[in-house]
C-alpha cells in the first residue's frame, strides 16, 4: 500500500461537530486593502468521535466575503447542510475527503472539517499526511510579518523599528492605488539598512489605471509584490512584468487549487506561491501544491488569516516542510491577541518558531468558552 493509501483508509468514527464561533480582542486594528479588523471573528469546529476524542479544526475565513466568497455565517450552513447530515458513525479519513470533494468551492470550511477530523485520527492512530512529506522537517521555522496600511507617519515609523528589532525575518507592507508612498520614502533608510527582506501585498487592490503606483514599488525595492490585481486579470499580470521584468509576482487570492497553480505556472507569471491551507481546501491539498512547487522550484511559503493558535500551530507545521522559504506570515500570538485561546502562547525567537514547542500550546477549554460568542452541536444523524 502507498503511504497515501494507508492515509485514506484510515478510520474515523463521529459522534459530533460542535460549532463555535469566537471573537478575540486584537492588540491593535489592522488596516488592508480588504477593510478595517479590530477583532479577530473566527469558527472553530469541534469533531468529538465515539470515544470522547476531541479534534479541532479552525475555519480562518473573514466574516464578510471581501477577502474570499466564503464567510462565517454561510460557511456554519454549509457545515450544517452538506456535511454533517453525510457523517456516518463510522467512516475512513478516504469517505470524508470524497464527501468534502463532491461539494464545489467553500476551501476554508472543509478544511476546518479535515483538520479537526485529522487531530482526531492523530490521537487515535499515531498517524498523519505529513507522512507524504519525505523531507526532514525544520526544526525552527522562520517568519515574517504583515503589516497593514498607515495613515499616520510617526505611528507607521514606530511599528517598523519595533518589527525590525524583534527580528521578524520578512516584514510585508500592504499597499493599494492609494497609499502614502511619500511614507515610504521616509521609511526606506531604515529599510535599505536593515538586512531583513522587504515585500508588499496588494490584496488585488491594483486595477489598469494604478500602474504608477505599482510600477514605483516594482522599481523602488526589485521585490516581491503580492496579488497586486485582481484574481484571473492576465492582461494586467502581462504588462506588469513586461513593465518591470525583475518584480517577483507572487499569488494569494488567485491560488485555490493545484489547477490554479498549474495555470499561473503555464502563463509564465508565476514566480512565487503564497500557499493558505484553508484557501486551498485542507492540508491533502495543500501538499499536492508543495509537491508541485519542490518538483518545478517554484518558491512557496506558508500564509495566515490572523488564526488563532489553533490554525496557527497546524500552519506553522505546514511551514516545518519547506524548508528553503524566506520567511512565512506566521507571527505569534502575541502581535495579534490580547489573549490567545491556546496556551503556552506560539512563541518566536530570534525570528523562528520553534516546532518542539508547538506540541505544549494546548487549547483551553477555559478561554475558548470565554471568548466564544456562539455554539451549536449537531449529533450524528445518520
Ligand atoms: O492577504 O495575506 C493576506 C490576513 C487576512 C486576510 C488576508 C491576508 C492576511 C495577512 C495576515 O496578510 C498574515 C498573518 O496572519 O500574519
Ligand atoms: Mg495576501
């Protein structure tokens, strides 16, 4: 049997899926081209199988539709309608992803069911699809951070140094057609003095008329410049390299499967890969795309959705198995939070975390319950 036979024919059994919906505090608000964050809504999924073993899974799409068509309110329905009621008391791992691939799109919520499923078959079997991955995971995984739009200089100078000497790997600055490049003027000696690798991220915020804009940033850093347009607009990709070939244009949006990487990777426009395991469907897809990207040297590294130590830990684990990235969008807890719902808290040092202490960041029933705004269990039906 293949390694990735074994894994599909792993059993799962169900008992039930508790839905929770949190809200956690941020530190600070947080300004992109999406919109305005102040507090970080997330679902959680609970799936409890018919030995009492809990696994949790965290669906890190926003709630409103402005980042991706999923949203939390409608990714609970999904949850509801057309997955529980398929659930059967017993299953294998194999079951579960075919009933997940009959539904079309809606990535982040089935891959907040596979992982709470998967923590659930790790406890009981020992067993993982990290396993497909052959190489020696890193110990120490290094990361960057992401830092949002600013409105006021003296502010965005201080939030810069601070990054700087915390010793972030890669800071990423979100820009659009608006932004106060006179800012970064004011930011680049720090920056150019610094040794630590400077990119930006547009959140397709860039359409035909803002190329000045983008071509400044194209030509300012020779850096990697993420989504800058619209997810499929081409035309606007071809003319941004043929205006600039030294920018690096890497995906976010646009990749929500292997067919879309394959497809950029065909165009010629593919340079580099942010890869989000919810927007890709789970963590079996999401090695598809890692296996890709090793076998073509495509550069792929790991993104966030601001998730709670919960997502974060299984994305930091992601990380573990790419080991000639820069840097991922994995920070921890603490430059997001006031208060994580695992604990300890993920931890960075000297710009890595560190995967062995991954293992202690435990949820807390305790400050789930506290931050936990909504929640309903659905028992097995079938
Ligand atoms: O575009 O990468 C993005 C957060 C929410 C939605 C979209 C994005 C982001 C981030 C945050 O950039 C990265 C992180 O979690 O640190
Ligand atoms: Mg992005």
């Amino acid at each position: 049997m293949t390694v990735k036979e074994d894994i599909h024919t792993l059993p799962i059994s169900f008992k039930n899926i508790r839905l929770i919906r949190l809200n956690l505090p941020q530190k600070e608000q947080f300004v992109s081209g999406i919109g305005v964050r102040n507090s970080r809504e997330a679902l959680i999924i609970e799936w409890e199988d018919a030995n009492g073993i809990k696994g949790y899974g965290e669906c890190s799409c926003r709630p409103d539709p402005y980042y991706s068509d999923e949203f939390i309110d409608a990714a609970i329905a999904l949850v509801n309608q057309f997955i529980v009621p398929f659930l059967m008391p017993q299953q294998t791992f194999g079951d579960l992803l075919k009933r997940l691939d009959k539904i079309r799109g809606w990535n982040f919520t089935k891959a907040a069911v596979e992982m709470a499923a998967l923590q659930v078959i790790e406890q009981n079997t020992g067993k993982s699809p990290f396993q497909l991955l052959q190489n020696t995971p890193l110990t120490d995984v290094p990361v960057g951070i992401s830092l949002g739009l600013y409105t006021d200089l003296d502010r965005m100078k201080k939030v810069v140094k601070n990054a700087l000497e915390t010793g972030y790997r890669r800071l990423k600055f979100k820009i659009s057609p608006n932004v106060r490049t006179d800012f970064f003027e004011e930011i680049n000696p720090m920056l150019f003095k610094a040794d630590t690798y400077v990119s930006f991220d547009a959140n397709g915020s860039f359409g035909e008329d803002d190329f000045e804009v983008f071509n400044y940033f194209a030509n300012t850093y020779q850096t990697m410049i993420e989504q800058p347009f619209a997810p499929t607009r081409f035309d606007l990709l071809l003319k941004a390299k043929q205006e600039n070939p030294s920018v690096f244009i890497c995906y976010d949006e646009e990749i929500k499967s292997l067919g879309d990487v394959l497809k950029l990777h065909h165009l010629g426009v593919l340079d580099e890969v942010n890869l989000k395991v919810g927007r890709v469907g789970g963590v079996m897809k999401s090695i598809e795309i890692i296996q890709y990207c090793a076998k073509h040297s495509i550069p792929c590294w790991i993104g966030g959705m601001f998730e709670t130590g919960i997502g974060r830990t299984l994305n930091l684990r992601m990380a573990s198995y790419l080991p000639n990235a820069r840097a991922h969008d994995l920070s921890p807890s603490d430059r997001y939070f006031l208060e994580d719902i695992v604990a300890p808290n993920v931890e960075m040092n000297n710009g890595h975390v560190s995967i062995e202490s991954l293992q202690h960041c435990k949820i807390q029933p305790n400050l789930l319950d506290k931050y936990t705004i909504d929640q309903k269990t659905i028992e097995v039906t079938c």
